[in-house]
C-alpha cells in the first residue's frame, strides 16, 4: 500500500511537470543582433548582390580568353524540274576538250550529289582591343568592391536595428514596471485614507482620478512592451506567443567614448568605387570606336554522296586556315561617344554624392559623439533629481498618512517621480543608442 502511494504521487508530479507552462526564453543582447542578422531580408539580399558581382566578374573576364564555335549541317538538294531524279550539270560540248582531248566537241553531263554533309570548326582570339575589354573587368572589380562595402554597410545597420529594438523592448520592461508601482502606491494612498476613518470627498476623488489615470497608464506601457518584445520576435525568428525575457539590464554607469576622426565609412567606399566603376565603363564604351586585333583559325569538312548510306565511304574534302584579323569602326553614328559621356557623367554624379556624403557623414559622426557625451553629462543631474524626487515623494507619503498634505499634492509630487524615471531612462537609451550611431558610422 505504501508502494502505491509513492507511485501516485510521482504520477501527479510528472503530470505537473508536463502540463507546467513553458519556460521563458532569455535573450541578451548579443543573441539578439545574432538572430537578427541570420533572420535579415536584407543582409541576404546583400550577399546575393555580392554574388551576383563576382558572377559578372567571370562573364567580363571569359572576353579575354578564345571562343571555340562548332557547326555541322546536312542538306539534301532537290531538282525542282523532276524532285525523283538527281540533279545534273550540262558541261558545253566547246569545253569538253578541257577535261580530255578526246571529249572534245562532246556534250558532258554531271550529276550532282543530292546528300551534302557539312562540319566545322572556327577559333578566334582577342589579342588586343585598346581597352574595352580591360576597363570593362575593371567595372566589374569595383562592382565586386561596391557589394562588399555595401554588405558591411548592411551588416552595421542591421546590429544597429537589432540594438534598437532590443533596447527599445527593455524600455518598455521598465516603464511596466514603473507604471504597477506607480498604480500600486495611489492605491496603498486611498487605503491608508479609508482606513484612517478622516476620508473627505475632495481627497477621495482626486485619488479615485488619480488611480484611474494610472491605469490608463500602465494599460498603455503594457501595450506598447507587448508591441516592442512582439517587433523583436517577429525580426529575431522566435515565435510570437513564446515568452521573452531580456536578460540585459542598462547600465548604472557609461564610460568615456574613446572615438577618433572618421577616416572612413562603408557608403564612402562605395561610392569611391563608383566613381572608378562609371569611369572604367567610360574609357571602355570609348574604346568601342577602336580597331579590334584578333587571331583566326578555322577547319572545314565536306562529304557528298548521291547516296546517303554512302556519303562517308569516300573521303571527303576539307580546308583549314589560321591568320589575323583587324575589325575597324567605320561608322556608328557616334554610339560610341555618347555611351562614353553618359558614363562620364555618371561618374561627375557619384563624385558629388561622394563629397557630400563625406560632409553629412562626418557631421552626423561627430554629433552621434557630441550628444553622447552630452547626456553621458547629464546623465548624474538626473540621477540626482530623480533621488531628491523619491525623498520628496517619502515625506509627502508620512505627510499624507499624518493628515498635513492633500490627495492634490501627493498625486503631484507622485507625478513627478513618475517622469524623471521614464527620463532616466529614456536618457540611458539614447546614451546606447548614441554609442551605437558612433559603430555604425565609424568603426
């Protein structure tokens, strides 16, 4: 008997354990931006661009190697006179003394083989082109720089996403529970003014107002926490219903942000290589106007039957040949020139955008710095407010259970509280955020 219940209740303890809800999964940041960059839409598309560009790097240089073309017909020729007899060929009797003295003055007549069989070869290779296909690989080249920038860029502004919103869901942690304590003292008030048996009605509704607004308030942090961990599963892969805790807290304390002179920037690489890409297009769409020198080889053979099954049992003609070959533009009605100055204008454009990025980028880098250390700062004067806040709040409560201060006051001083701790926050968020901008455009 004792057996059994030994066994019942490890039956209902495993039964417990399967049916307990599942466990919360902890996120820090690091695994955040770590799912987030396997999860990005665009971090793909970006690889596949830089693909993409090493592909064209292959097909641009492949011009520069020889080109092997191979062809085989066969026809069957057909006498349009009488289509079921071969065709024939009438030598004049005056030029049968041309094949024999002796068929002098005699009329010839030569079948002409209805089976024709065909096969060939032909090689060509480019042996100097002034240019085109040179500067069209080096297009290419800066192509392949320009993705590879562009993937770096694409990678900082995913971590910097993926920060965001991470920090951003922390915030809104926070500020719930800011808001329940926040409701939870209002109503520790309106009991301790019940209990006290000295309840007025001017004091009773200001804290029946003041506990209604608070739970607007925490109906709308709650919210917008639901709304920010939901946007964070949603780019991180996790499931939306599963629970999230994020692990990491915001710091206590921030150090000194150790940042030199930007120097330079992924957008500042791609748009250098853009310039050198339109200019290498320029020079090869220019170079289109020039002769092209190429080396030719070609073999041919011929087999003629009036029979198809014995079309190979003699031996068939065949011919070859190699030499050069110089193919000269005469005219194009100017094709050349004009792709070349859109190319070149191309390239005026982008040294522009590159100038003007050096100037924004520079500005915003050092601003990210600036407001960095700003609100790095300010960051003990709020401190300090927002301790002399909770000080004033603590006596405003003993003032309010003694009877010396109104609901009014109470709710005012609690009010204040309130806000510097959603400042400080906000604060420390834009401190992180600042650090991150500063990665992001500098690192």
């Amino acid at each position: 008997m004792p057996n059994s219940k030994i066994m019942y209740a490890l039956a209902v303890l495993c039964a417990g354990c399967f049916l307990s809800p599942a466990m919360a999964i902890d996120l820090s940041l690091s695994d955040a931006v770590e799912k987030i960059t396997a999860e990005s839409h665009d971090l793909k598309k970006a690889q596949a661009n830089l693909a993409r560009a090493e592909a064209s790097l292959d097909a641009a240089n492949a011009n520069r190697w020889f080109s092997l073309n191979g062809s085989v017909s066969y026809m069957n020729m057909v006498n349009v006179e009488n289509p079921s007899k071969s065709q024939t060929f009438d030598l004049p009797p005056e030029l049968g003394g041309l094949i024999s003295e002796s068929l002098k003055g005699q009329s010839i007549s030569f079948e002409i083989p209805d089976n024709i069989f065909m096969a060939g070869l032909e090689l060509t290779q480019p042996i100097y082109t002034f240019g085109k296909i040179g500067n069209a690989v080096k297009a290419v080249k800066s192509a392949i720089k320009m993705s590879e920038a562009s993937l770096e860029l694409t990678q900082r502004e995913v971590r910097y996403a993926a920060a965001d919103l991470y920090w951003t869901a922390k915030m809104t942690d926070e500020i719930v529970k800011l808001s329940e304590n926040d409701l939870n003292n209002a109503r520790a008030a309106k009991k301790k003014l019940t209990s006290a048996g000295r309840a007025n009605r001017s004091n009773l509704l200001k804290i029946e107002s003041d506990i209604a607004t608070k739970e607007i308030n925490l109906s709308d942090a709650e919210f917008n926490r639901d709304t920010a961990h939901r946007m964070l599963k949603i780019m991180a892969g996790i499931d939306v219903n599963e629970p999230l805790v994020l692990t990491d807290n915001f710091p206590t304390s921030f150090a000194t942000l150790d940042a030199g002179e930007l120097k330079s920037t992924p957008e500042w690489e791609i748009l250098d290589e853009q310039v050198k890409m339109y200019e290498s297009q320029a020079k090869s769409k220019r170079a289109g106007a020039y002769p092209t020198l190429a080396a030719t080889a070609s073999y041919s053979y011929t087999s003629m039957a009036g029979d198809i099954g014995h079309m190979f049992d003699q031996k068939g003609g065949q011919s070859a040949y190699w030499g050069l070959a110089l193919q000269v533009p005469i005219f194009s009605g100017g094709i050349n020139r004009a792709n070349a100055t859109v190319e070149a204008m191309n390239a005026e454009a982008a040294r522009q955008d590159l100038d003007k990025s050096r100037k924004l980028t520079t500005e915003k880098y050092d601003n990210a710095i600036k407001q960095y250390n700003h609100l790095r700062g300010n960051l003990k004067t709020l401190e300090n407010a927002r301790d002399l806040a909770a000080k004033t709040y603590t006596l405003s409560q003993d003032r309010f259970g003694a009877g010396q201060t109104s609901a009014v006051e109470l709710a005012d001083v609690a009010a204040g509280l309130y806000q510097l701790d959603v400042a400080l926050l906000n604060t420390k968020y834009k401190i992180l955020m600042s650090a991150e901008s500063v990665k992001k455009l500098g690192e």
